[in-house]
C-alpha cells in the first residue's frame, strides 16, 4: 500500500496551507495498492515531536472505503468517521509545532473489518480498536517548522 499527497514529498516540507498558521486545511492524500481483502482504511496524523507524552495527535478518521484512491484537500473522507484530536476537537487541526521543526506522520491502516466506534473518539480507543485488524501499513511524513 502506497500513501502520497500531490502537496508534499516523503520527509519534505508541509506547505503553510495547511498548517495553523495558514487555512489549516488537510492536504490531499493518495491512496494506491490497497490489499483486495480490506474491508475499511483508517487513518491517523500524529506528531512524536511534540513536547507532550505520547506526542499530538491531530486527525483520526476511520471506515475510509476501501476503493478510495485519495482523500481530498480540505475535507473529510467521505462516509468516514472523524475522531477527536489531542486539541479536544473533531476533525483536522494543522500542525503547529511550538518551537523547531516538527515531523508530522500521517499513517494510514488497511483493517480486515469496519470499526465499531462512535464518532469522536480518541487515539487511545481508535488504537485498541485497531488492533489485531491490520492488514498492511503505509505511512507519509511532512516536516513543519513557523517562521
């Protein structure tokens, strides 16, 4: 399974846009070689480099069709579930790293099931939820540093 973004490069820059100190909008995401027998993709973007334990989580959404070829900039996928972010918010918030540069990953999860969760959860329980249902893998890092 392959994740991409037409916005970015692998370990490259995240463009202002889609930061907190620009629209903080999600950019789009590309979706290839998702394995045949997935029943749902899930998606996280988490920054390890956060100066709190665990790091920051800053979108979750889950039940992704497994046809999608990519998540639009500025939206939501659709029929997917948002989960509640590290901010206390459902939905997409921009990285907005305090000091430094930051490496924000977004990683995407190709699960053998649709997840049971309510709308709005958190890491922790998106986490557990996940477990044991991880068919492949595929991850895509931008790095974000304000001027």
């Amino acid at each position: 399974m392959i994740l991409t973004s037409p916005s970015f490069e692998d370990q490259g820059a995240i463009p202002k846009k889609f930061t907190c100190d620009g629209g903080d909008i999600n950019p789009e995401l590309q979706i290839q070689n998702v394995p045949p027998d997935a029943r749902s993709l899930a998606l996280i973007l988490h920054d390890h480099d956060a100066p709190l334990p665990g790091g920051f989580t800053h979108w979750i959404a889950w039940n992704i069709s497994p046809l999608a070829a990519f998540i639009k900039e500025e939206s939501a996928p659709p029929g997917a579930l948002e989960g509640t972010n590290s901010a206390g918010k459902e939905g997409y918030i921009g990285p907005c790293p305090p000091s430094g540069a930051h490496r924000y990953e977004f990683r995407l999860y190709a699960l053998d099931v649709e997840l049971p969760l309510a709308a709005a959860a958190d890491r922790s329980a998106f986490e557990a939820a996940i477990a044991g249902h991880v068919l492949e893998e595929a991850s895509l890092t931008g790095i974000y540093a304000r001027q």
